[in-house]
C-alpha cells in the first residue's frame, strides 16, 4: 500500500501561520481537494487541502501549531492519484482531457508543494463539508469563534460570505455590528517614568460602581438633549416658603423632583425600563437622587415621589443624603428607582452627559442656574434666571422627540410650578 507525505504548499510571503483548526482525523478518507486543516495568517484565512485521495494514517501538527510552506501536515495511505483507481477507466481518460493534472504520488510532496496553486485552496470548501455540519451549528472556524464571543456576536445570526456559507472575520464586522477592527490593548506605561507621582486607592464604592457605570455606558446607546428652563418665579417662590420658617427649607432640587413627577406623568416613555425585549411602563415615581460623598457617588431612591408634598420630599431627601454621606445607606434604599437626577448645581458648571443609571431609560443632569439676557423677539431682552438641563435617554426606547418634548414640559412645569399642582 502506497503512503503518502502531505505538506503545506507555497504560502507566498506568509511564514509560521498558525493553524487554527485541523479538519480531519485518523482513520477519515478524502478526496482530492478535500480541505485538511485550517491556517490563519494576520491577512488572510486557507485551507491546506488535500492533493490526492486517501486514508489519514497520521496527523502530524495540531491546532496553535505554525506551519510554512513545506512543513508536514499528515500522512496518506493507500494514496491515490487525483482521479481515483477505484473509478472506471473510461470515466478517467474521458475527464482526462479536462482535469488539471495530477502529479505523480511518487514526487516528494515537498517538491510538488512548490508548483501547486494555493490560491484556489483559500477559497474553496468543498460541500460535503458544510453538509455535515448540523443545521443550527454556523460554519465558522475557532478563531472566527473566538472573535465573537469577544464581540458579543451570535453566529447564528451571522450570514457567511465565505464559500459555502463559512462566516468570516469580516462578516462579524459588517453583520454583528461590531468595528470593523480590533481594539488596541491598554498603553503599557508607567506615569512614575515621566515624573514623581503618587497613588491612593479607589474607594469601596468606586470600586463597586466603576463596573455597573462601564456596563451601562457601553451597553446603553445614549443620547443627551439639551435644554434650559426659565427658574426665575420659582427661585422667588423658594425663597419666600424658606423665610416664613416652617419647616425644613426646600431646595431647588426639590422643586425640580415634584416638577419631574408632573413631567414623568405626561411623558411616561421616560418613566420606564427595558425588559425582556418590552419597555415596561411604571406607574409609580420613584426617584434616584445622584449624592456626592466623601467615599464616591451614590443613589439613594424617594419613593413615590407624586404622592408626597414639598416639605416631605425635602425631609425624605435630606434624610436620605445625610446616610449616604455617613455611609450608612441601606441597599434598599438605592434600588427601585424610575428615574434619577443628577445636580451640579451646588458645585457650578452648566450642561453635560450624565450616564443612564440601569435598568432605567433616561437621567436629568441640572447645571447650575445663572442670570442671562432673554428674548422670545430678539427686541426686548429681560434678566431671566436660566436652569441647564441635560438628559441622557437611551435610543434603543425613546427617540429625539421624545426627549426634546419631554424637556420642554419640565422646562413649562418649571417655570409655573403651579401647573403642576392641577
């Protein structure tokens, strides 16, 4: 019985290709043609196939194994020419005419590697291939695999442009959604090469919110509409419900969150979470408060904030930030929340992108308030007291209208907080 020595064909300029998937196993027959194994250059995906028809009698490499052109792939046995003895004779010599031909089996293949034409071979898998494989499994090798699991891909979503329907690199790029190229890794530098540096630890809770704040920026596609609401009443009606004493004194904050509650009820699109598929609308108004503290931000929860008055969210809120900057927050109190605010005000600065706190669909960043000259004619112009308003919504439930005509209501609440009340 005649044995046969297969090795890698010319590769080009391609040396020490890694072989991503080996097709075959001890003890299959194939055919000429028929693809052996797998090899992945940083340019280019091939399959090294099989020059004569044969019974596999010994692999030689395995799968993370690098291969160049020449480098032993398998033994043959009982190795046939490319058209096969077992095949009338008259079938062979009426395709001889036609057939490429076949070189002689006992020519080293290593020689005979050299003259062989590798291109084909990268773009052909023969059907017997694809048609063994189960009809849910895509057809895609490991390191295609493996790239979509890093991407979050599902193969079985994917449409392969490879022939026979094989999903390539590129199919995950154009069809999974993903960029079209890989993410460079984190620079490997030091700061202490540059200059004298100095380190503190994160905090617990930074440690604990650095992750769910990554998850939800990543995850969330969002989109932050910008507004201003005209505050200029409703500052004078804070201040003069603070003057007379009676208990605890109302914030501006405060006055927003009934405002919101108001807001939520005629937009209730924002009042809402995404789950299994459905926005999943909420009848009940329970606010997320952002706290900064001295240990990091968290989000204590009013509940059932448009049941509750002035005073009592003013009590229920001081309540819940003087906790939080003890450190003494119970995780009940910062769940279930609706919707969440996010103030710079007692700080400054004006607009920005505050990040959707999961699994709620949108997040109210206020700015400071500040005096400017406001004119609805461009004629006359009035000192008007100006709230920045932010709010980040996620795409995938709400689309810009939405946000725009959700902050317009605020932004009417706002300014005649009376409205609010009927």
């Amino acid at each position: 019985m005649s044995e046969e020595l297969v090795v890698v064909p010319d590769l080009g300029n391609f040396h020490d290709v890694p072989v991503v998937e080996v097709l075959v196993k001890a003890g299959d027959s194939v055919r000429p043609e028929d693809p052996l194994v797998l090899i992945e250059s940083d340019k280019a995906m091939m399959e090294v196939p099989s020059p004569v028809a044969g019974v596999v009698a010994e692999l030689l490499l395995k799968v993370g194994d690098t291969v160049s052109a020449g480098t032993p792939v398998l033994r043959l046995a009982g190795a046939l020419g490319a058209a096969s003895s077992a095949e009338p004779a008259t079938a062979a010599e009426a395709s001889a005419d036609q057939a490429p031909a076949t070189p002689d089996r006992d020519t080293p293949r290593a020689a005979s590697g050299a003259s062989a034409n590798p291109t084909p071979a990268a773009n052909i898998a023969p059907p017997h291939r694809a048609a063994a494989l189960s009809p849910s499994e895509p057809y895609a090798s490991p390191s295609v695999r493996r790239l979509a699991r890093e991407r979050s891909v599902d193969l079985r979503g994917v449409a392969g442009s490879g022939p026979f329907g094989r999903i390539l690199a590129e199919d995950l790029s154009v069809r999974g959604g993903a960029l079209p190229f890989d993410l460079p890794p984190w620079p490997e530098t030091r700061a202490a090469d540059f200059g004298a540096t100095r380190s503190e630890p994160l905090t617990r809770i930074q440690r604990l919110s650095g992750p769910a704040l990554h998850r939800n920026w990543v995850s969330i596609p969002h989109v932050t509409c910008f507004d201003a609401a005209d505050v200029t009443e409703l500052e004078a009606f804070r201040k003069e419900i603070n003057a007379s004493g009676d208990g605890p004194k109302i914030s501006l904050l405060v006055l927003v969150m009934k405002a919101l509650t108001a807001a939520l009820h005629d937009h209730p699109g924002l009042n809402a979470s995404l789950e299994a598929g459905q926005r999943v609308h909420k009848d009940y108004c329970h606010i997320g408060v952002a706290v900064d503290t001295p240990h990091g931000l968290v989000v204590p929860v009013i509940r059932d904030c448009e049941k509750l008055g002035l005073r009592a969210i003013a009590v229920e809120l001081m309540r819940l930030a003087d906790k939080a900057q003890k450190g003494t927050l119970q995780p009940a109190e910062m769940q279930g929340g609706s919707f969440t605010v996010s103030s710079l005000g007692s700080i400054g600065g004006g607009h920005f992108t505050p990040v959707i706190n999961a699994p709620e669909v949108a997040i109210l960043g206020l700015g400071k308030a500040e005096w400017r000259q406001v004119s609805d004619d461009g004629i006359d112009w009035q000192a008007r007291l100006m709230l920045p308003l932010s709010l980040s919504f996620d795409h995938r439930a709400l689309d810009g209208a939405a946000a725009a005509r959700f902050n317009r209501t605020l932004a009417g609440y706002l300014a005649d907080l009376r409205r609010a009340l009927l």
